[in-house]
C-alpha cells in the first residue's frame, strides 16, 4: 500500500473514530475535551502535534515530487491546508479553544461540523480506493 493510500485511510480513520466518540459519549465528550484535551492552559501535547504536522507536511510534499503517484498533490494540499488549524492552535490557543466551545455547546453547529468531517472521511476513503 502506497504512502498517499495510507495517508487517507488514517485520516478518515482518525475522523471518523473522533465523531463516533463524540457522538457516543455526548455530554461526556465535551466535558473532557473542554477540560483535559483542551484545557485553560495550553497542553504540552500542542507543541509536538506542531512540529509532527510540519515534519509531515514536508515529507508528503516530499513523496508528492520523489513518487510516480498521479494525484499525489491532492493529500499533500489537504494536508497542508489543514495547517491552518494547526497554526491557530499552536500559535493562538485561546482563540481556538473559544472557538471549540461555541462549537460544541451549539449543536447546530456541532452537527455541521460532525457532517463536513464525514463527508471529508468518505471522500478520503474513495480518494485511497480510486486515486491511489
């Protein structure tokens, strides 16, 4: 199995595990995200999830140039894209973490958000099916 294959696969994995989580522990879930995940004080896990998403970036983008994989840039700009709520955690937390809450004490907005990343995992799992 090609690397952008797998890319896709652990994406939607990921994704799609955290909404069944969510939606499976309800109140629970945000209880704990809002109070250890995402606490006042911003987590020493942030850092790392920061420099793992920039080493991943360039190796993808690396892939993209050094592999023979039509499409291949297609993961590596979602993937870089998604940089972008990396950076605002990193670099902004308490705005992110404002955000999480708005996010998940409204449940219209909660259900956007739960059905976009669906919709993202299902397109994840038929780019790794078709594309790669």
């Amino acid at each position: 199995m090609n690397y952008f294959k797998v890319l896709c696969f652990s994406w939607a994995f990921v994704a799609i595990i955290s909404r069944i989580l969510m939606i499976g522990f309800g109140d629970k879930w945000k209880t704990w995200e809002l109070s250890k995940a995402y606490s006042v004080k911003k987590p020493k896990w942030i850092d790392y999830i920061g420099v793992f998403s920039i080493i991943l970036i360039i190796y993808t983008w690396y892939r993209v140039f050094t592999d023979n994989i039509v499409y291949s840039w297609i993961i590596a700009l979602m993937i870089s894209l998604s940089f972008i709520k990396v950076i605002k955690l990193t670099f902004k937390y308490d705005e992110f973490r404002a955000f999480v809450d708005k996010v998940l004490n409204k449940s219209k907005k909660l259900l956007v958000l739960n059905l976009n990343v669906i919709i993202i995992s299902l397109i994840l799992i038929l780019m790794g099916i078709y594309l790669y």
